[in-house]
C-alpha cells in the first residue's frame, strides 16, 4: 500500500512511496544528485523530487546517511541505469547540523543537517603541527554528549611527540571514561587499532584543518581524497573537504566493514542548537557533584553554595575543563541576546 503526497497540483513527475521501493544508504551528494548503496552492494544514481515524502520535517531533505528508499528507472535496450528517484527518507537517529533561519533559505528548513543516523564521533586531533586544543576537544565532546554519540578522540602524529607528552594529555581524557588512541599516519602505528574501532559502526570523522584527518581517511578507507599542506606561516592546514562523504572501512580478510564520514569542518560544531541550560549536563564530570549544589537549576557560574565550583577550587575537576565549559556558556548566553 502506497503512501500518498497531496500537493496543490499534481506534477508530471509526481511519484508516491510504495513499499516495493528499494533499501539503501546515501553515502554522497553530488549537486542534485545522491549516490546510494545498497544492500547488495550495488550504487544507483538518484534524484529527489517535490514529492519525495521525510520523516525529518524542517530539516534538510536528504543527506550522507540517510537511510532511504528508492525507485530504479526502467532499463534502456536491456542496459541497467543504474539511475533511480528517491521516494522516502527513513526518520534520522542522530545529525550532524546546523541550524539556520527560514527567511534566508530558499527551502525553508530550520535544520541544516551535514550527515545522519551516526553511532560515533571520532575526534581528531594532534600531538603538534598544530598543537592540541583541548578547548575544541571539549566542544566536540559537549556535542557528543548532546547526541548521545559515543567519542572516541585521537591523537595523531604521535611520531612527532619527542617530550612524551601524549600521556599527559591524554590522561584526563581517560579518567573522565572517554576512549583514546594515539596514532602516527607517517609510520602507520596505531592504524589497525583505529580500524578496529571503526569496524560495525557508522562514524564520522571531524577536526582542526591540517590535524591529518584526510589521510587517516585515505589509509583506513584505501580513497585518494586530498588533503591539505600546513601554511608555514600560521603552522594551520587547508580545509580540503567541502562535502560531507561517507567511505567504507573493512576489515581485511573479513567481511566485516563500518562507514567513515568525512566531514567538511568544525563549523559543525558550534552547538547552536543546544540551550544554554543544556550545557551544564554536557560535561560529564559535573554530573557527581551538581545534586550538592543548593539550587536545582544551578549553572554553576555565579550561584552560591555550588558544589561544582567547589570541586574545581579543589582540584576535582580541571580547571580548562571548567573554563571550556564557561566558554561555552558565554557563547549561549550571546546567542540568546
């Protein structure tokens, strides 16, 4: 039984969901076109129409993950297409977006959305060349922790990490329940490790341009995406992704896979779409100390008797996680204003 539209005038190329329609996953978005995988391992080249029925209102028709089904156009003098129209996108589990304001998109969506339906965020970072950030490291995981996503972070060019430093960096990281792995894309330590955490998972794959995110992608994934040069002046890299992709990571002689998406930057993560009041659930390590504070709805800035403040005079929690988390609350706050 087929699932009907009902637009003010019925178009030519109008089309209803049927349930005979093919299964697949979007892995990228070329223009107007989305190239989907399906189960059998096969990629048709699709399209979507004014009819194509959602699941995700005021949110961005389709996108890389998207579960969705699918019509293959008739073949031609017995020639397979390969080509197909986009009947249904299956409801989102999780997203990567953005939000935006109606008045200025042509569409009209609220939600600007990157890549969907992910199971983990890898956070890609490195040891130097740029250095580590540890304020975009906890913005990144503030956002994890909105999603609901499991973090992994990463420490890369570990090769480069003469004074043993990885340890230090790391260990906060660990104690707060977080998985790490150091790796080096120059000498390949640490890379099957990676893939293994990769393996029966969709995630995508963020960070600061010039962190060496490409070529990990390029490794795990055997893809020749292009990657980016440090300036010598600024010791920064060019951001070489300008769509979101996603690529299969499989284990060799297995059958087993996972998806990786690559995503464009960090603007993704700017975490407009969280309350303010939302943050302070963010940060895991608050979670033992906020019940102490003396009022429920304390945001542990300026209110007095709070417990989480207390500990950070104390030493129990890290002060930089703190001013992360401070950071982010101003960045709220100015939001609202």
């Amino acid at each position: 039984m087929s699932k009907k539209l009902n637009p003010p005038l019925r178009r030519k190329n109008f089309v209803t969901f049927d349930d005979s329609d093919w299964h697949g996953v979007i892995y990228e978005v070329r223009g107007p076109y989305y190239l989907v995988h399906t189960p059998q391992g096969e990629t048709y080249t699709c399209k979507t129409l004014r009819t194509t029925l959602s699941e995700n209102p005021n949110s961005t028709l389709a996108v890389v993950g998207d579960r969705v089904r699918f019509r293959p156009l008739e073949e031609r003098n017995d020639v397979a297409l390969h080509n197909g129209i986009i009947t249904f996108i299956e409801k989102r589990r999780s997203a990567l977006s953005r939000n935006r304001e109606r008045r200025r998109n042509r569409s009209g969506e609220t939600e600007h959305v990157i890549a969907s339906n992910i199971d983990q965020l890898v956070i890609i970072t490195s040891i130097t060349d740029p250095p580590f950030r540890p304020k975009l490291v906890d913005r990144y995981l503030a956002f994890a922790e909105f999603e609901r996503l499991t973090a992994l972070l990463v420490l890369n060019k570990i090769d480069l990490d003469t004074e043993h430093l990885a340890p230090s960096l790391l260990k906060l990281y660990n104690e707060l329940g977080y998985d790490t792995l150091t790796v080096s894309a120059q000498t390949g330590e640490g890379i099957e490790q990676l893939r293994q955490k990769l393996i029966g998972k969709t995630s995508v794959l963020s960070g600061h341009s010039g962190v060496g995110k490409t070529t990990l992608i390029n490794q795990l994934t055997g893809s020749s995406l292009p990657t980016g040069e440090l300036s010598e002046k600024t010791r920064k890299g060019a951001h070489t992704t300008s769509n979101a992709i996603m690529l299969v990571v499989s284990q060799p002689h297995s059958n087993e896979y996972g998806y990786v998406i690559d995503t464009p930057g960090i603007r993704e993560f700017s975490l407009d779409g969280i309350a303010q009041e939302e943050l302070r659930h963010l940060f895991v390590e608050f979670r033992k100390y906020a019940p102490n504070c003396v009022f429920s709805s304390c945001t542990h800035t300026t209110e007095p008797d709070c417990a989480v403040r207390a500990a950070v005079e104390r030493g129990d929690i890290s002060p930089m996680r703190y001013e992360s988390y401070l950071t982010l609350f101003a960045e709220a706050q100015e939001r609202k204003s």
